[in-house]
C-alpha cells in the first residue's frame, strides 16, 4: 500500500515536469537511482540513459529513486515505487541503476532490501529481476558495485545499454545472459570476471552532445535545462580519472550544435563537462546564451581561464558567485597534483570577480594529500586572507581520496584525526576571513575503503546497510577486514591498471 503523501508527491513532481517522454511498450526498465529524486534528476547521465531507453519502441523506463531523507546514515525507507505507474522494483524483470559515488553503493542495496530483492548478486536466482548498472563511478573502481550488479556497463554508456539490455530482457536462463554479456565488450560481469574488469568504454563522438529530456524546478538544478558542451579532459590533473588519456582526452561539440540542441524558451541551460572552461569558443557560447536571455551555469571553471573577458560573458549569464578549484592547500602541493593554477591566476581570478560585480569567490580544496604537512595548511590561510581582502571568499574542502585508474591510485587515507586536524588547523587561521565548510573526514574514510576495494568491500556495505548505515557500522565491518580510520589497512589495493601514467615517475620522485 503506497501512502497518500508519498502519491501526492510523486503526482506534484511529475506536473512540475517539462519534456517528460510519456509511452507504453511491452520491456518495462525500471531506471533507478540510488539517491532521492533530487540528486537523480540532476545526473545528466542518467537523463542520458533515460531518453535512450524511450528511444525504443519496445522498451519504456519508468524511473524509481531512493525516497527523500533516504540517504541519511540509519533513516528507514518506505518501498521506492516508480514515477511512471508507481510499481515497486520487484514488478520489473530488468532494473538499470546509475551510480555515481561509492556512497550510493548503500542506498542501492536499501532499495533492493526494502523491495524484497536480495541486495546481494549471489542471493539471487531466476526469480528475481535482473540488476544492470553503469554511471560515473565506472571511470573508477566499479569492482564493489559488482556484489550488488549482476553486470555493469564500463564507462560511456551511449552505444551499450540497448544491447545490454536486450540480453537481460531475453528468455534465456540467468547463466546464459551472464555469458552473453560478458561477450560484449567494457561490459564487467563479476560472476565471470571476478575483480579483472574491462577497459572504459568511449562512444562515437556522433552521439555528442547529451542533452536532458526533463526540466524540472525540483532538483538540485531548479529548471535548469543541462547540455553538453565537451566530454573528458586535456589536462593532466593526478588525483582524476578524467585526465587527459581517459576516452582520447578532451573532446569538442561545436557551438553550433550546442546552441541548436537549446529548445525555443529555454531560460536556463547548465553546461556541463569535466572541463568546460576549456572549450576554445566557450565566451562566444556564453555571449550568444546572453544574446537570448538565457541564464547559465557551467560545472567546472579553470582558474587560468578566468580572464576579464571569460568572467564578463559569466556575469552576463547570470553568474554571482565566481567558482573555481585551488585543489592543493599549498603551490607546493598543487605541483604534486600536476594543477595548473597559480597564486597570480586566483589573484586575477578575484579581481576580475570584483571588476564585474559578483558577489564572492568559491573555492574548492582538498586537504590530507600525500606529503602534506602544517606549512601547507598554513601557507592555504595566508593565501586565502589574501584574497578575501579583494572580495569575500567561500571555501569548500573535502578529505583527498584516492582513486583507481589515477597515478594517485593506492597511495593512503590521511586518516580521520590527521585530516580533522588540519581542517580544524585551517579553519582557526581563517576565522572571520573566509566561510570554511568541508566533507565529513569520517565519510572520506569510508569513501577511500570502496575507492580502493573490491568485492569484499562491496558486500560489507550491506553488513553495514543492515546494522543502520551509521558510520560506526562501517567502522566495524571494515576494521573486521582489517582497515583503520588512521589509515592502516591498504596493503590490499590492487595494482594501478593501465599503462604507466606519465607523471607517475614524478610523483615517485617528491614522495619518495
């Protein structure tokens, strides 16, 4: 039995919507995401997969989120039920999942659990739905996403979820989809494939630019049409796993066709890409979006991009706050990370802000790198009081993690205290110069354990799951695998997959 508030709204939702894509056909996908409605309308991905999926004429996706609230540590969920005709998951024989943080591992197997499904690949046979997964977290360490999935779609999804999905659809016995999917390839099968998993999966740049199918003011992202304007990254930033050799690097849509995928009344559009401050005509995009009255948001700012001009064509979009990544507390750390922003770029950065009346400036940073000390921390303080004295700073800071398939891959967690301290060590000497908000260090630590683990590590999130979701059921399943919050236990990662990474020997040499 649904209850009354939650139909009403689901009801209230979907009539807020714009561009929903309503049909009937015979294979019902239920497109899940493991975070509330929220967070899931604003994944350009899974907006991506969504309007791929009603593309087909035999296939329609009716998409199902975690209920609001549902992502806090130990909240009880009621059964998620989708938007389109409000059936639980275990009504539908296939469920496709975008995941795009370790974090969301959790609330996907609470979705599963609290509908009737084993959250666990290995508890499930014939009779229950079968899981396909893909999303951001992909690019990195998927290997724990696979207790849950019983395949996962490496990387850019475009040209395989279809076919993927038509395996999982057919009449043949879960062994035999299993074997046929494992067949196609970056598609990961854990059954079959254990932890080796396959290369990432780069699309046809004739599939470029993704656009959403729905608008709603109910996001993260009120209203907010989100396109497209560029896919990967040129530059070689360590710690990412969008630098410069994923997928071929750094990969262009034209202005032209960006501004014709904008309907007619469009009046805000976010453009997104892991570099988009990059786009060699990004400020004449921008000036024709102002052209038409169109108000902009951009997911990722460069600091040496931000010259008079870029921030001027920003004001004329809408912008007030000017964001940016100064990502290593000190220039010392910034070259270890391999970032290209120095003291000077912020500076201007900060100044050009002002000259164009916007309101402050946004900083996002990471502190525990390797090799940090207190001179580093300290040197982020002087630095961004500095810069406060031009315009008012805001400062967002999240505990480094290392990630797989990066040059930084293995290296430890800081551990909690350490990086408790620093944050406490930063916010002292900034007080009353700066806002200063950071991640959880506890969190961090729980996200650097999946980052780097396996299926193991997978499966103890829903010994976790089932003792409440609180942090200190995760301490507790992960320390009986041998990890520590002080940063001992990573003796197991698995070694870096791929090629030598160009600035490996480098790191080597300042780490030591």
């Amino acid at each position: 039995m649904i209850p009354e508030p939650t139909r009403q709204l689901i009801r209230d939702r979907l009539a807020a919507e714009s561009g929903r894509i309503d049909k009937d056909a015979p294979r019902r996908v239920a497109l899940t995401y493991p975070s509330p409605y929220a967070v899931g309308m604003s994944s350009l991905g899974y907006q991506r997969i969504y309007r791929a999926i009603q593309q087909q004429p035999d296939m329609v996706a009716e998409r199902v989120f975690l209920p609001d609230g549902g992502d806090r540590a130990g909240a009880r969920i009621e059964r998620p039920v989708s938007y389109e005709s409000l059936r639980e998951l275990g009504a539908y024989p296939v469920i496709a999942t975008s995941v795009a943080y370790e974090i969301e591992l959790s609330g996907l197997c609470r979705m599963l659990h609290v509908s009737g499904i084993p959250p666990l690949r290995t508890d499930r046979d014939e009779r229950h739905p079968f899981v396909l997964a893909g999303g951001p977290l992909t690019f990195s360490n998927p290997v724990p996403l696979g207790a849950f999935a019983d395949a996962i779609v490496i990387g850019e999804a475009e040209e395989l979820v279809i076919p993927a999905l038509q395996i999982a659809f057919s009449e043949a016995s879960r062994d035999a989809k299993l074997e046929a999917l494992a067949a196609l390839p970056h598609i990961y099968v854990p059954a079959i494939h254990d932890e080796a998993v396959p290369e990432v999966a780069a699309c046809s740049d004739a599939l470029l630019p993704a656009v959403s199918a729905i608008v709603t003011p109910h996001t993260e992202l009120s209203n907010m049409l989100l396109l497209e304007v560029e896919r990967g990254c040129s530059r070689g930033c360590t710690y990412c796993v969008m630098r410069r050799s994923t997928n071929g690097g750094m990969r262009i849509v034209a202005p032209e066709t960006i501004l014709a995928a904008i309907p007619e009344g469009t009046k805000r559009v976010g453009l997104v890409g892991a570099a988009v401050s990059d786009h060699p005509r990004i400020i004449q995009i921008l000036e024709q979006l102002a052209a038409r009255g169109i108000h902009a948001g951009l997911s990722s700012l460069r600091p040496d991009r931000l010259k008079s001009p870029f921030v001027a064509a920003l004001k004329a979009v809408g912008y007030r706050t000017l964001t940016t990544a100064l990502d290593g507390p000190s220039q010392r750390m910034r070259d270890i990370i391999e970032r290209r922003g120095r003291e000077q770029h912020y500076l201007e950065a900060a100044q050009n802000a002002r000259l164009h009346g916007m309101d402050r400036l946004k900083l996002y940073l990471m502190v525990g790198l390797p090799n940090e000390n207190d001179a580093d921390i300290d040197e982020c303080a002087r630095f961004v009081t500095e810069l406060s004295k031009i315009i008012p700073v805001a400062l967002g800071i999240a505990p480094f993690c290392s990630k797989r398939n990066t040059p930084l891959d293995k290296l430890p967690y800081a551990g909690i205290r350490t990086v408790q301290a620093r944050l406490a060590r930063l916010s002292r000497g900034l007080k009353g110069r700066a806002v200063v908000r950071s991640v959880s260090a506890k969190w961090a630590w729980v996200e650097h354990v999946l980052a780097q683990g396996g299926l193991t590590e997978g499966r103890a999130v829903w010994d976790a799951a089932q003792r409440g979701g609180r942090f200190a059921d995760y301490r507790a399943v992960f320390g009986a695998l041998g990890y520590s919050p002080d940063g001992a236990g990573y003796e197991k990662a698995l070694p870096v997959a791929g090629p030598e990474w160009k600035g490996r020997r480098k790191l080597d040499l300042v780490l030591g």
